[in-house]
C-alpha cells in the first residue's frame, strides 16, 4: 500500500475503499492520480459517488458520470490527455468531451465534437458495474454539458 499526498492532507491508497471527506476533496488530485497510475501502466478504479475514474494497464484512464454516462479521457497509453476543469471549495465544472456505455465486455465511448463512436474491449467493465453500487453523502457540483450548464446536489455513495 502507498501514501500520496494531496494538497495539505494525506490520502492513503491502496485495496478497498476509501472516504474522502468533502471539504478536503479536490477532483483535481484524483484526476493526476489517476493519470498517473495510467502512466504506470497501473489499472486502478476510483468511484465518487456518481463519477468513477479508471486507468488501465494499457495506460488509458477516463472520467465518467455514471448517472448521465457522459465520458472525458485522460490518459492514451499512458501520455496524460487534457482536460478542461474548474474547480472551487464547493462546486467543479467538468467539459465532457462525449458519451459512454458499458455492453456486456465492451466499452463504447461517443465523441461528442466528431460523432466517432469507438467500442473498446479489455476495460475491467464488469468491476465498473461491481463498484458502481452505492449509497449518497451531500456535495454540491455544477457540470458543463457542452453549452448547457446544470448545477445539481451531489452525493457520494458507499458500499452499505
């Protein structure tokens, strides 16, 4: 099991779950971690209440919201993607780049700017959709959809 720190506050990782109390959450630092257990070529699953980020080892990591299947990469065989996010005490934007669904083994992501749609197979899927049920702590978040904006209460699910 590792430590990393985070901010002013250390995060221990490693199996099982983990809590992280809202006021010491920053999106942002779950994002560079888990871009860099994609550089490692490290397949890791982190789920925040409805966002789960995941890396591979193939060196791909992605940003989903489970509830509205919206999807941003930030890894592509271990070289960090970019991503646009604003992020204060209380709330985040996220700009998401497209659209995903999970079919069984497969992986199909929907680009929202090209109307690409490319089905990728060998993503842990089935612990995605293992991990994916939980229960909610209250946060407030506010997510850009392209150029609709919506703000909504979030809450972080546990396993209960």
């Amino acid at each position: 099991m590792e430590r990393n720190t985070v901010g002013r506050r250390t995060i221990k990782r490693g199996s099982g779950r983990q809590t992280v109390a809202g006021k010491g959450f920053r999106l942002a630092d779950e994002i560079r971690y888990i871009q860099d257990k994609a550089a490692d070529h490290d397949g890791r699953i982190v789920v925040l209440a409805q966002l789960v980020l995941f890396s591979t080892d193939t060196g791909d990591a992605w940003l989903l919201d489970a509830t509205d299947h919206f999807a941003a990469q930030l890894a592509r065989g271990g070289d960090p993607e970019t991503i646009h996010l604003e992020e204060t005490d209380t709330t985040f934007a996220i700009e998401w780049k497209g659209q995903y669904r999970i079919d069984g083994p497969a992986f199909v992501y929907a680009d929202r700017d090209t109307g690409r749609v490319t089905t990728i197979l060998g993503y842990p899927t089935q612990k995605m959709l293992k991990q994916a049920d939980w229960k909610f702590q209250i946060c407030l978040a506010r997510i850009y959809v392209g150029k609709h904006n919506r703000s909504f209460n979030w809450q972080r699910y546990q396993q209960g």
